[in-house]
C-alpha cells in the first residue's frame, strides 16, 4: 500500500513537471506529451527493468491513465493556470514530492528484490532522477541532474536512510513517511539556500 501510494504520488508530480518543462521550452502537444510521460514514468520502467520485475507502468492502467489525466487538464486549463505554471517555488515544491516519492518507492523495490544496502539506494536514485534525465536528453538541455545543486544528493540520502533503517529494523510506515517528509524539505530548504555541490576549476 505505501509503495503504491509512493508511486501514484510520484507519477502526478513528475507528471506535472514534465508538463511545466515542456511548456516553458514552447513544444507542441505532442511534445508536451511525450515530456509529461517520460518524466513520470520513465525512471520507474529503468528501476523495474534492473528489478527484473514486469514494469509497473506497463502492467497496470492507472499510471498512463494518471498522466493523461493530469496531461488533459493542464492543457485544457493552462491559461488560467499560467501564473502558478511559472511560480517557480510551486514548480520546485512539486518537483521536491516528485523526487523525494520517487526516491522512496525505488528504494522499497530494491528492498523487496532483496537488493543490499548499495542496490536500494542505486534503485532510488535511478527512479528519482531517470525520468527527467531522459526528458532532458530528448529536449536537448544540459540535465538538471548534473546541475540542480543538491536533487540527486536527496534521492542517495533517501536512499541509504530506507536502507539503514531496514538493516536495523525499524522500517515502517511511519519511518518512511518521515524520510519521505524529511527529503521533500531538505530539497527546499537546498533550493532556497542555493546549496550547490563545489565543481573543479
């Protein structure tokens, strides 16, 4: 139920993003839609294919039928929306449940593939950052992952929490929704603080 909940949590967000990206690079609908989906699922088909498991996206309808719908709206509803589209703290904050859901449900299926504690936070990673590393790719833009500071840092840190909190036992509902909570506001509080990782000169 908690991945489950993850997961949905993720896509709508991601999904969400996608959008936002592709409407401010000025992509026709077409566009928007491929940007929307590959945001919202694509990180998630990579985790599951390394997970050798059937790719949930693909297995069940609600994820392509959650994106269309969020799709649907945002195009039939932009203009009146515009104003919060291009709120870029609404656009972070979104992002920031995106990462931190993504984060959570790829570490709770490295954890159920019986990956160890370097497997589940390489599988939170992956479904956190895959999506939009492919959605930048396809538009031709330097990845915000190489760039955006400290949002693939959350995702390792969400990572390795989930597994050192089930190597010592105290994995639960309750914990993962603390992490959870705890990831969407250290990418904020990042964000706001323009926390940058060093680069070489």
């Amino acid at each position: 139920m908690l991945l489950t909940f993850a997961e949905y949590l993720g896509i709508f967000a991601f999904a969400y993003s996608g959008f936002s990206v592709g409407l401010r690079h000025r992509l026709d609908l077409l566009g928007l839609g491929v940007s929307a989906f590959l945001t919202a699922l694509g990180g998630g088909l990579i985790r599951d294919l390394l997970a050798d498991r059937p790719p949930y996206a693909l297995t069940h309808e609600g994820p392509a039928l959650s994106v269309l719908l969020i799709l649907t709206l945002l195009a039939l509803f932009h203009r009146r929306l515009h104003h919060e589209l291009e709120s870029r703290t609404l656009f972070i904050f979104i992002d920031a449940v995106g990462l931190a859901s993504f984060a959570v449900s790829g570490a709770l299926v490295g954890r159920e593939a019986g990956f160890n504690g370097a497997g589940i936070t390489l599988m939170a990673f992956i479904t956190a950052v895959g999506g939009g590393l492919l959605r930048d790719i396809l538009i031709n833009r330097i990845p915000y992952l190489l760039r955006g500071g400290f949002y693939g840092i959350v995702a390792l840190i969400l990572g390795i929490a989930i597994a050192l909190f089930d190597r010592f036992g105290i994995l639960n509902d309750l914990s993962v929704l603390a992490l959870f909570t705890a990831g969407v506001l250290l990418r904020m509080w990042a964000w706001k603080k323009k926390w940058n990782l060093p680069t070489l000169e």
